[in-house]
C-alpha cells in the first residue's frame, strides 16, 4: 500500500504542476481557456489526492469526493477545448453539468452504494470526455496545421482510451504503479503540446499582426503617393500657370528685373513639384521619369551619373515602377548629401522574374549600421510592402551599393 500511494501521490504532484504551468500562462496570455485548463488539471490532482485517501482510510466520503472530481475535471477539460478551438463562451447554464455530476456521485456512492456502478460510469465519462476532447483538438490541427494540437489530439485519444482499463486491471486501486507511469507520460505529453501549441499560437499571432502591419504600410505609401501627386499637380496647374502668366506680363512691360524673380520662383515650383511626383512619370513612363531624375541630379549635385538599362525594361505595374523611381531618387540625394562621391552609377536589369535596381557611387561608404539611416529606412520598407528585398552594402572607404530586387509585376 505504501509503494502504491506514494505513486499515486507523485503523479497528484506532477498533476498540480501541469495545473501550475497552465496558470503561469494565463497570468502571462490572459487566455481563458488557460485558466480552465488550469482549474480542470487542479481538481484532477484532488481526483488522485482522493483516491489515495479512499485507498488509505476506505472511508466512502473520499469515494465520493473521488468521482466528483473526475467528473468535474473531465467537463472542465472538454469545455476548455472548446474554449481554444471554437471561442466558446461561459454561461451560467453550464454550472448545471457540474452540479449534475455532483449529485450522480453522491447518488451512485451513498444511494446505490455500489462501487461498480460508481467506477463503470466514471470510467465512461472520463474515458468519453478524453476521446472527445482528443477529437476537438484534432479537428483543429486539420484546420491550422498546429503541430501542438496534433501531439494533444494524439495524446488525449490514447488517453481517453487508457481510462477504460481502470474496471479491468484497476479494480480497488490493484494496478496502480501500471496506471501512474501512463498517466505521467500522458500528462507529460499533455505539457508539451500544450508548450507547442502556445508558441505555434504565438507564431501565427505574429505573422497575422505582420501582415496586417504590411498591408497597413502598403496603404500609407500609396496615400502618401496619391497626395504627392495631387499637389504636384496643383502647383503645376495651378500655381505654375499663375506664375508664367506673370511672368509673361512683366515681359510684355519690359521689367525684366521682376521677370527674372518670377522665373526663379516659377522654377522653384517645377522642382518642387517634380521632387513630389514627377509628372512625366504619368504621363511618359518610368525610363523618361529616371532620365530626367538623373540629368537633374547631376547638374544641381555635380556629381557625374550614369543611367544603364531603363530604356531595356517592360511595361510594369504603376505601383513597381513608383518603387524603382523612390528607390533611385532617394538613393542619389543620400548620395548628394553624405556620400561625398564624383561618380554615382544607376543599373537597372530585367530578369526572370524580377527586377534588379543597382544604385552604387565612389564615395566614403557608410559609418554604421544602414538601419540607422532614415532614408534607407524608408526604402526597405517601400521594397517589403510590394514582395521585393533590399541589399545595402557600404563600406567605410569603399562607397555604398544598394540594390533591390522587386517581383516583376507586368501593366
């Protein structure tokens, strides 16, 4: 008797940690299914803690505790499945069951006073409620792909099945050492499904909120985009045409002093809105829009730049060849404003596939990490958001290179 209630008092210790586990998560996760579980493995470990009792003392109010908390444990159990698998909700209702089951084994212990009827039917409901929650798990595993819910819908089917010897090898707590190194290993697989099946959760959460992280920087870009050149086109249409009409006025009266201030504020407006959206991106394509980027570039900046490949591209998706233009633009002005580079060189290839933009210059390369750097910042995620990959390579002394490598998207 010793050897058997000090096996039974392990598997109540290792029981009440798997209760404790599942506790320290809903502390952490705030799930509530977590605190079900916790509260259905607890009164398990007072199911084993009774039966240990009964073994000891044969008293029938420990039989009875005994069925209750198996009953209890084995709802609970099943209800938290359906909590994680289907978000069902708790309702006053439920306490029914609970008191149902109460007062079958009060019925079965102190009415009928058999302890065959007591053993056969909790052994049914248990060993039912096992299988059933083994198959809800299951079914999510077939739905999510969840390795966790898998090894849990295997375990608890084993398990569910396992309960069913208790009538044929258990009988008046005969078999116990056999029933506590299962039931250990079973709850010991129970843990570590359960520990799978948190961090496959949590791993779909992550991939979840960053898709939706992306979509969200997909919409940003092509808002700040639209914006861009609705006020390009203002200037362009309207103050622009303001501008020149001016200007052609103070010509016609021959001051040419305020003419020539008009023209530079008229020119300032050009660049301004072209710096926006370039209009001859719309109107023209992608290879005028760089050819003129580039040309405009190097007469302001000085620095001599040359344009390979833009004529050889495709017809593309509007929104890729947004990306290559914001790519090369803002690539040279972090040429112009920190490289301190005499040459600067703009590749673009055609591949299968995909489209590489190669933007490379002679300068002093870079002093620290690129993520650092804003402006590549703001590159990276503008590549990200359309499928495509960002490669940054600047050593001090030996210039930058930046490349991207986009989905080749046709018009």
């Amino acid at each position: 008797m010793t050897v058997e209630l000090s096996a039974l008092g392990f598997q109540a210790l290792f029981t009440f940690l798997l209760a404790a586990l599942h506790l320290t998560l809903w502390r952490r996760q705030g799930q509530p299914w977590f605190a079900t579980w916790a509260m259905a493995w607890g009164l398990y470990a007072l199911r084993l803690v009774s039966i240990s009792c009964f073994i000891f003392t044969r008293a029938e109010i420990w039989l009875f505790a005994h069925q209750s908390f198996t009953w209890l444990s084995a709802l609970l159990l099943l209800f938290a499945a359906f909590q994680f698998s289907s978000g069902l909700k708790w309702r006053r209702s439920y306490l029914a069951l609970g008191v149902a089951a109460v007062l079958w084994a009060a019925v079965a212990i102190f009415g009928i006073r058999s302890m065959a009827v007591a053993g056969i039917t909790s052994v049914i409901l248990l060993s039912g409620v096992t299988l059933w929650t083994g198959r809800v798990f299951g079914r999510h595993a077939r739905r999510t792909g969840s390795r966790g819910a898998l090894l849990l819908a295997v375990t608890f089917t084993l398990w569910g099945l396992h309960h069913l010897d208790y009538p044929l090898l258990r009988p008046l707590g005969e078999g116990v050492l056999w029933g506590v190194f299962a039931d250990v290993l079973f709850i010991l697989a129970t843990a570590i499904g359960t520990l799978f099946l948190v961090l496959w959760e949590g791993r779909r959460a992550l991939e979840e909120r960053t898709a939706q992280l992306e979509q969200l920087t997909r919409l940003l870009l092509e808002a700040q985009e639209n914006e861009r050149r609705r006020i390009a086109r203002e200037l362009h249409d309207e103050a622009g045409q303001v501008l020149t009409a001016v200007k052609i006025e103070l010509d016609l009266e021959g001051r040419g002093q305020a003419s020539a201030m008009v023209a530079r504020a008229l020119e300032q407006v050009r660049d301004l809105g072209n710096l926006l959206r370039p209009t001859v991106l719309d109107d023209l394509g992608l290879a005028p829009a760089l050819r003129g980027l580039v040309d405009d570039f190097s007469r302001r900046a000085r620095i001599e730049v040359t344009l390979d490949g833009a004529e050889s591209l495709p017809a593309l998706d509007p929104d890729v060849e947004v990306v290559i233009y914001r790519i090369v633009q803002e690539a040279l002005t972090n040429v112009a404003r920190h490289a301190g580079a005499r040459h600067a060189k703009v590749a673009l290839r055609n591949g299968a596939g995909e489209i590489r933009v190669r933007v490379e210059d002679d300068g002093k390369g870079l002093s620290g990490p690129p993520e650092f750097h804003l402006g590549l910042l703001g590159m990276r995620e503008r590549v990200t958001a359309i499928g495509g990959r960002l490669e940054i390579d600047g050593r001090p002394g030996a210039g930058v290179t930046i490349e991207a490598v986009l989905p080749r998207r046709s018009a």
